[in-house]
C-alpha cells in the first residue's frame, strides 16, 4: 500500500504486528532512526508506544525532523 506513496514522512502504527511503519521521501525507515527526543523520559505507567505516537505526531504536526 505505501509502496507508491511519495509523502515527505509518513507514520502508522500496525496493531497486528505491533510495531511502526515509518518512510521518509517513500524510503523504509526504522524505529532507531527516529530523533532521540521522541524517546526521552517516559513515564513507566504509560504504554511507550502511545508515549512515542504522541510525541511523533507533535513533531510531525509542528513540522519538526523526526529522523536523526
């Protein structure tokens, strides 16, 4: 499906694998290239996933890099 897809980045969560799809310019990207400020300081009683989608979705809505 996001093989033709040329979006600067694109980011979905899939919930049967349980991981994120993530390109950038329609090139595969993988979770340990997201910029580390995504990953800082979670709360241990919240799930890392939702904690990550929440701060990848502020960064892409503020049009900051979500890659390093």
């Amino acid at each position: 499906m996001l093989a033709n897809v040329r979006a600067p980045v694109i980011a979905l969560f899939d919930r049967d694998r349980r991981e994120f799809v993530l390109r950038e310019h329609g090139e595969p990207r993988e979770t340990g290239q997201l910029a580390p400020e995504l990953f800082d300081g979670p709360d241990p009683d919240e799930s890392p996933a939702l904690i990550l989608s929440d701060r990848l979705r502020a960064r892409l809505v503020a049009e900051q890099p979500v890659f390093r």
